[in-house]
C-alpha cells in the first residue's frame, strides 16, 4: 500500500484530545467485532482503542456512508484506487455481466478475452515500444514482477554481474520484500533490513530540495550528475533504476520536473540499463495525463501499473515491457530462460473486466479534459495556505496536491513526531464527514474524479480548519 498509517510520524495526538476533537461514534456491532478478529493495514491497533473505526456499508461517487449514518467524502480515494468514484455504474454494469459469463480460470495454458483485450488495450494507449503485458495482483506484485524481468533478462544475456537496482532517496515502491528493499522511507523499511537487499540510491529530484536560489532547471541538473556519478561507477552492475513519475507518493506527496524523467531516460540509454516506471499510484490521469512518462515523451523498459486501473474495484496490476525483454525469455523450455513467476489470480477476469470498462470510460469521456477545471479550482483554493505561518510548501501535479505542515515555516522545522499533529486534521476531518489520511505532517488530497466543485470545496476547507487546529 502506498500511504503512510496512523502510527506514522506526525500522526498523533494525546488521546483524550483525539476523542475530544473526534466524532460521537458510538462502537457499533460492526466495528466491535471488527477490532475482535481484524488486523488493520498500515495501523498502531491500540491507535483504535481511542481513534473511532469507521464501519462503512455503503458508497457511491466520492461518498462514503456508515453504520450510524454519518457520510464522509472520500478525499484520499480509498489509498489513490478509485478514480472515478465508487460504483459507477458502467463498471458495476461491465462486472455483472462479466460473473455471468466468467470468473476466473488459471492464465497457464488457458486464456480469455478480458485478459486478451485488456493487454491489446494497455498497448495502444501506453508509451510506444511497450508491447508485452504481464498481469499480477496488486502494486507491490508488480515491482517484484519487474525488478525479477530485469534481473532474469541480463542472467539470460550472460550479463550475470547486474544484480543491483538504482532507487531515489526518499521513493517508495511497496511492502514485499524487492519492493521494500528498493524503498527509501524508513518508517516502513528499518524494521525488515536485515531481510532486504541494499539498492544504490541515487538524490531525489524532489523540487522541496532545491537549494536556496536553485532554479528547477538547475535542481534537476544538479540530480541527474549525480544519477550520472552514480551510474559511471556502478553500470555494470546495475540492472535498473527504478523510479515514481513526478510525484514520489508515499514519500510525502514530493514532486519533480518532467525534464528529470527525460535526462533519466537518456542516462539509462547511454549506460544501457534498464527504467522501470513506477506509474501504480500516478497512472490513469491523476498528473494531469493518461500516464504521467507522457509529460517527459519517454518510455520506460518496463511500465508498472496498478490502483486505478480496475476504477478501484479489484486488485489488478500489470507491468508493460518491451519486445527485445521479451525475446530474451523466448527459447526452447531446455535453456531454461522462462520467467517462472506466477500469482493463482493472474489476469483474473472479473479484475480485466473493470479494467476494460475503465479504461472504456477514458476513451468516452472527456475525464482529463474535466480534470484540468478541478485541478485549477483546487490550486486556486490551496493558495490560501501558502502564506502560513506553519505551512513551507503547497505543491500541485494534475489532481494530486499536498500542503506541507511545519513547525516553523522559515527553516522548515518538524512538529516533533510524538506530538502527532497530522492526527488532529484527520480527526477534524471526521467531524465534518471528510477523509483525510495525512502522509507524516504532509496533508494531501487525491479525491475521485467525480468531485465536484462544492465537495472540493468542503475539503480545502476542512483541511485549513483541521491544520489551525493542529498548529494551536
């Protein structure tokens, strides 16, 4: 999962505080029996003792609805996955239609159209050159799928010495071990070391890095020599760089320059490694294009997608590649060049078929074209914050945008994690019927793309009531 938990740093608060700034939620059945048997993601369980569980039975659009009635705007889109809001009715439609036709069968020695025309429909929209779809279950699936390709390519070329992989401070790529091992957050990966490889880590474009008077054109100058440093010592051992598009998510929301993925592309180049665009939480049109590698015109050696590619409904992901990758896995099954990994729900076909129908609406509709009013409404809307005394930076790509809460706004100085500040805005949030989970003292927001102007409005707003609160 790519958000940041309540145990995360930034995310708490004195308890009795927590209930006093909380909603009246009495534990309903649901919720009781849930804390009974459930073992939450990316949670601090005690956290819930005090912190109220939302026992949710319906949604529909950008709305969640509770048990008790109460209905919360779903802000963060259900950890980035549901693009166009809950249910719609094109997918659900698409879905049982699918059930009765077909569910699921193993993609060894058998296939089925939902599989066939999703890959055929993933090529056509993707970067040219991608020309191969390997379908797994989820996001982190789909890093392990494409660290393994990479690998298994150069071992099948006799090129056995590229065993290493290239990340950015600061990126993070999922919670399975190859995953985790080319993360750079440690709140998720200092407990696992001992488990994980050590990537080469190369300095984050991340535009909130720039040096005092940098330009962005000189801050990505300035990290592209060092990625160049990096590569001229170590190509030759390296397999690939591995990187997230434009927007670093679950490091903090941070964002960098297009031009940064267009010299990365013309450094894998000229070193003959491999890219793997990371695209699972910035694909389908959350950076203002299809995919965000559009914004640079490059294509990577291997696209990872996954969140909203089934309109957040089912787990699915993919990993595009390359028909060169490809060839290097084809011979007779004596070489022993096949690419072995398998998942049971690969390319299940309820799973394509959300997919199918989500990308249908893609093509209907004019989604990126309505996304760019939004998108300016909500950059119009942050700008109130940008001025404050404890916020150091509100950032925007396409509809994802983050506010920065700090101590002190001047030298960018952390509220000290034990005071959990981030956690009074979320519990605000509540009061108000607003979901937003913040990533460490990063507020953010990525909501659906059937919010409307009002609900972006309550939002924002929410979101600064929540953050004077926190900063009292």
């Amino acid at each position: 999962m790519h958000d940041g938990c309540l145990c995360r740093k930034g995310l708490a608060v004195d308890h009795s505080k927590a209930m006093s700034n909380s909603p009246d939620h009495p534990k309903s059945s649901l919720s009781a029996r849930d804390l009974a048997v459930v073992w939450h993601p990316c949670t601090q369980m005690h956290d819930h003792e005090t912190i109220p569980m939302l026992a949710i039975e319906r949604a529909e659009g950008a709305w969640l609805q509770a048990s008790d009635g109460r209905r919360y705007l779903d802000a963060v889109s259900s950890w980035w996955t549901n693009v166009f809001g809950h249910r719609h009715p094109r997918i659900v439609a698409g879905l049982k239609d699918q059930l009765d036709r077909l569910d699921h069968i193993m993609l060894a020695g058998m296939t089925h159209e939902p599989a066939v025309a999703l890959a055929e429909q993933l090529i056509r929209l993707a970067p040219p050159g991608l020309s191969r779809v390997f379908y797994a279950d989820n996001g982190s699936s789909a890093i392990e799928v494409a660290l393994k390709m990479s690998f298994h390519y150069w071992r099948n070329l006799g090129r056995r010495q590229r065993t290493r992989f290239i990340a950015l401070t600061g990126s993070y790529h999922g919670e399975t071990i190859g995953a985790l091992s080319v993360t750079d957050v440690p709140l998720y990966r200092n407990t696992y070391a001992p488990l994980l490889f050590e990537p080469l880590l190369a300095p984050s474009p991340d535009a909130y890095l720039r040096a005092s008077g940098e330009t962005s054109s000189q801050h990505v100058a300035r990290t592209l020599g060092k990625m160049r440093d990096l590569l001229a010592k170590h190509a030759q051992e390296v397999a690939a760089v591995i990187v997230e598009p434009l927007v670093q998510c679950a490091g903090g929301m941070r964002m960098h320059d297009a031009a940064y993925l267009a010299g990365l592309r013309r450094l894998c180049d000229e070193f003959d490694v491999h890219l793997i665009a990371d695209e699972i939480a910035v694909g389908f049109g959350r950076t203002g294009t299809l995919f965000a590698c559009e914004q640079a015109a490059i294509t990577p050696d291997f696209l990872c997608l996954s969140k909203g590619l089934t309109g957040g409904t089912l787990p699915l992901s993919a990993v595009l590649t390359t028909s060169a990758i490809h060839a290097a896995f084809y011979a007779e099954y004596s070489s022993g060049k096949a690419f072995l990994h398998s998942h049971s729900y690969t390319g299940n076909a309820l799973a394509c078929r959300a997919a199918l129908e989500t990308i249908a609406i893609f093509n209907d509709e004019p989604v990126l074209v309505a996304n760019r009013t939004l998108s300016t409404h909500l950059a119009a809307r942050l700008e109130a914050l940008r001025d404050h005394p404890h916020v150091s930076d509100v950032r925007q790509t396409g509809m994802i945008a983050a506010v920065e809460m700090v101590r002190n706004r001047a030298t960018r100085e952390e509220f000290p994690a034990n005071e959990r500040r981030a956690l009074r805005v979320y519990l605000h949030g509540l009061t108000r019927g607003v979901i937003l989970r913040p990533l460490g003292n990063v507020i953010y927001f990525m909501p659906p793309y059937c919010v409307t102007i009002d609900e972006i409005d309550l939002m924002v707003d929410v979101a600064i009531e929540g953050i004077e609160r926190a900063v009292a």
